[in-house]
C-alpha cells in the first residue's frame, strides 16, 4: 500500500504501518495521519488506532 511514499515507510515502525494499511483504518484517518507525518510529527500505532476510532465514530 504505501511502497510508493518511502518517506511515509521511513518514519513509521512496523507496528503503526500495519495499523495504518489495516482495513479497518479509515481514509480519513489515513489522511490526517499522513499530513502529521508531513510536518514531521512522531505517531505511534496506539495514536493511528485511536484517530482512526475518532473518524468510525463520526460516521
């Protein structure tokens, strides 16, 4: 899913880069992640988890 954006690979463990190519990760959640990681923003998988929970909430 992400090998086109390395730099997306490069500043995500193992752990939050399957929590965020998971199904059940919303594109919302996938886009707002994506632009924290932009500006350099550290997230862990627990935050990917929990965001992604915020925006299934929404809908």
């Amino acid at each position: 899913m992400y090998s086109d954006r390395i730099w997306l690979v490069e500043k995500l463990s193992r752990d939050a880069l399957f929590t965020l190519s998971a199904p059940s990760t919303s594109a919302e959640a996938r886009d707002a992640i994506e632009r924290r990681l932009r500006t350099g923003e550290k997230i862990r998988a627990n935050q990917i988890r929990m965001m992604s929970n915020a925006e299934s909430a929404k809908h």
